[in-house]
C-alpha cells in the first residue's frame, strides 16, 4: 500500500508553514514525525493534495528549562524525552512515559509535538499534558497564542488547533517539592497501544497530607480526560488512609468506555481502574519520599 | 506532480535520484538504488522489516519519505558488515544461533540489533525482549533471535578487547 500523490512542501520557517496551511486549507496536512501520519496515508484512511513537512523548519526542535517551566519544541523527537538528563530531572514523567510510545524505532523519528496534536486518545503524552497541566504555544497566519491542554483535546483525533495553525512548543511545569508521578497501561504488546492507561501527579502538604492530585485516564474515552471525582477525594487525605482501589473505581465512575476488538467497555474500565490504583500509588510512594 | 531531486548518502557513498514526493525511503532505496536488501513487509509501520540508520537512529524506511532524507546518511543492511562479503557481529551471531529462517524480517532485525547494542552493550533479557517488539519475525519464535542478541553482545565485546 502507497500513499495517493501530493505536492509536499519542506518551509523553514513557521510563517511560511502557516501561509501555506491559510492557503490551502483542507487539502493541507502538516507532517511532523510521520509515525501516524505516513500509515494513514499508506492505508489510504486520509489523503491531502499538499503536505507541509515541520522537519526542516528553524526554531521548532529543542529543550529548554526556565524559572518553573520546561519548554519542549514541537518537532523533537520522543527518543529526546527518554534519553535527557535535564527532562528526567525536571518532569520525570516525561521520561516515564516515552518508553511507552510504540517502538525505539518510532521514537526516533516520532515527535513531542506531533503525538500531542494528532490527539490519539489511547496516546501517552496527551494524558501526560493533562494530567500537568501543560500549555501549548501554537502560531497561526495572523500570530500566536497559547492554549491549556484542559481546553486542547477535543475528540478522537480532533483538538482546538485551526486548520492553518501549529503547535509551535509545549510548556510543562517542573516537578515541585513533595510531589510524585507515575503513569502505567496495559497494552497486549510491548508498544501497542494501550487497552487503557493512566497517568497520577500527586503533591504532599509539610503535614505529610495530599495537597494536590491530578489523574488523568486514556484510552476510555474520545479524548484523555481528568478524574475529577477522584481528585477530589484525595486531597486533604493522609496516604495512609487512602484506599487506592477505591480511589480507581471512583475514577472510572462516570466513565463508559467503548468495545472494540482488543476489550469491551466494561472490562476497558476495570482495566483502567486498576491500573489507576498503580499510578495513584506510586506517585503517593514517590512524593513521600 | 513533479518529480523531485534527492541526494543522500547511502553507506558512505553520495547517491542522487529523482522520485515523487509519495515515494517512500524504502521504495526509494530499493527501486531507485537498487539495494534491495532492506524489505518492504506491511509498508505501515509495524513489521520493522525495512528498519535502515537515518542519521545513525533506527526508523522504519516505510515511514519516511524519500524527499524528508534528503541530505541525510543512510546506513542499509548492506553497510551494516565490515566490508562487501564479510559479516558484522550481529549478522554473525543470527547465523551462530539459528536467529532466523525465512530471512525477510532479517534485514530489519540486524540493523535494530546493531543501534541498540551501540547504545546499550549489555542489555538483559527484558531488555532485549522489550528492544525486539519493534521488528515481527513470523517464523522462529525468536528463541534464536534473543540468543543471537546475547551472542553478539559477546562478539562485540571479543572484537573490541
């Protein structure tokens, strides 16, 4: 299977992407790794008569950390999260997570910006972004704004990105004190995708009680989504008196997964439940530490 | 749709051609180039079989396109061994160990093998079950692929002593 023709565009600057995104509107995909992209083109499940490739455009690749921010450019590769000294030290989720992504091989070439943009729900960095409360610089023709990833993801494969704009870079908050992060899924095969996962980012007070807690859940339902039920309860919780099993159950509460061929609904949510537990757990371990 | 000029490097050597934008890296490699070494299998992605180096990382040939590598270095199997005719360590180690039998998913197989060990020289046996998800072998139940793994990082060491 090949891909149907197009005229490709290789731009080097951001301007000149979102010029020819304003210009040719639906017939007009920006292509970054490649890594979804490419098969949905070999499959023929989409087709554009013109692709913009983001790989040679200046300014959109790298990592840098300042004051509480870790800025990472759309166009660095996944393998980058995994391999950074700097990003495991300031979002060490980040570096959790990456492994998670397909294969080594499609980490190499699959971006930081691209997984996030082309929103796969049952997608790690999605439910990571969520889970922190990451902020996506995106450029269009008439500028740039930013846009919270609560406001980001807005279906399967569908997110608050105009036709002609980019996601340029994405923001992360550093790991704060007393704070821990885990994310887990069950996938049937290394580097598939997930059955369901789940992403904890927990903060402990000086009293050793929970101060903040954000959980985020992928894969059950059109886009990653918080459990906010569960948040709920935890906060102002000692650890010790936190029923990680409940905690899962109440977080897939007002959830109501899809089947399809890998799990049904039901035991897509007993999954996720669990494995919400894990992360609770773990992030509550790591942040007590 | 006009065809497009592309010069790359391909196991040390400049190599120019002229293909549609479409044209993926692994067809270019193989139809223009004629190094029809590096096998095309699900053409989406998932059998890893036409894995080449991009600029030294391992990525599946099928999901690039020829006109993105242009200007970048291309290792193939065929650059893999030390010279024309003699095998590298790895390939010596899938032949020690019965590493494979059909042989298409080979090509792919020996070039993942051969990036990770380069980063990871001792990795352990989750180690390499995790790093071989990437690449489908529908004949040997990677027994032989894993040993062969093991057998190579051995090899390498040998030759590097």
């Amino acid at each position: 299977m090949k891909p149907g023709p197009f005229e490709y565009h290789a731009p080097h600057t951001v301007a000149d992407v979102t010029a020819l995104l304003a210009e040719h509107g639906d017939e007009c995909k920006p292509l970054a790794g490649g890594q979804s992209l490419v098969p949905m083109l070999a499959l023929r499940l989409t087709g554009f008569p013109h692709l913009v490739d983001l790989n040679r455009v200046d300014g959109l690749s790298g990592v840098e950390r300042s004051n509480g921010t870790l800025v990472i450019g759309a166009i660095t590769r996944q393998r980058v999260l995994e391999r950074d000294p700097q990003i495991a030290e300031a979002v060490p989720l980040l570096a959790r997570a990456a492994p998670l992504i397909g294969h080594f091989q499609i980490r190499n070439r699959g971006t930081v910006g691209g997984s996030l943009a082309h929103a796969d729900p049952a997608s790690e960095l999605p439910a990571v972004a969520l889970a922190l409360g990451a902020t996506f610089d995106v450029a269009g023709p008439n500028g740039t704004r930013s846009i919270a990833a609560a406001d980001f993801f807005t279906g399967t494969w569908s997110t608050a990105l105009e036709p002609d704009e980019i996601v340029t870079a994405v923001s992360f908050p550093v790991r704060g004190e007393r704070t821990g992060s885990a994310i887990h899924e069950m996938a049937r095969r290394h580097g598939d995708f997930a059955i369901a996962g789940a992403v904890a980012n927990m903060s402990l007070d000086a009293a050793g009680r929970v101060s903040a807690a954000a959980i985020s859940l992928f894969g059950v339902a059109s886009t990653p989504v918080r459990a906010t039920g569960a948040e709920a309860a935890l906060v102002g919780a000692a650890p010790a008196d936190i029923n990680t099993l409940e905690i899962g159950r109440l977080a897939l509460a007002d959830q109501e997964p899809t089947d399809d061929i890998h799990a049904t609904g039901p035991q897509r949510a007993r999954i996720a439940a669990h494995v919400t537990g894990i992360v609770v757990a773990r992030a509550l371990e790591e942040a007590g530490r | 749709m006009t065809d497009q000029a592309i010069a790359i490097t391909v196991n040390g050597e400049r190599r120019k051609g002229r293909t549609e934008a479409r044209t993926t890296l692994a067809d270019f490699l193989r139809d223009e180039l004629a190094l029809t070494g590096t096998h095309v299998g699900c053409e989406h992605g998932v059998c890893g079989a036409c894995t080449v180096l991009l600029d030294g990382e391992a990525v599946r040939s099928c999901l690039v396109l020829a006109v993105q590598a242009d200007g970048a270095d291309i290792t193939t199997i065929e650059g893999i061994g030390p010279e024309p005719g003699r095998l590298g360590p790895v390939q010596q180690a899938f032949m020690e160990c019965h590493g494979l039998q059909c042989g298409f998913c080979t090509p792919g197989f020996v070039v993942s093998v051969t990036s990770f060990l380069a980063e990871q020289p001792a990795p352990t046996d989750d180690e390499i079950r995790e790093m071989l998800s990437g690449n489908i072998c529908r004949c040997t139940g990677y027994q032989g692929i894993v040993a062969a793994v093991h057998r190579a990082t051995e090899l390498i060491e040998e030759a590097t002593a």
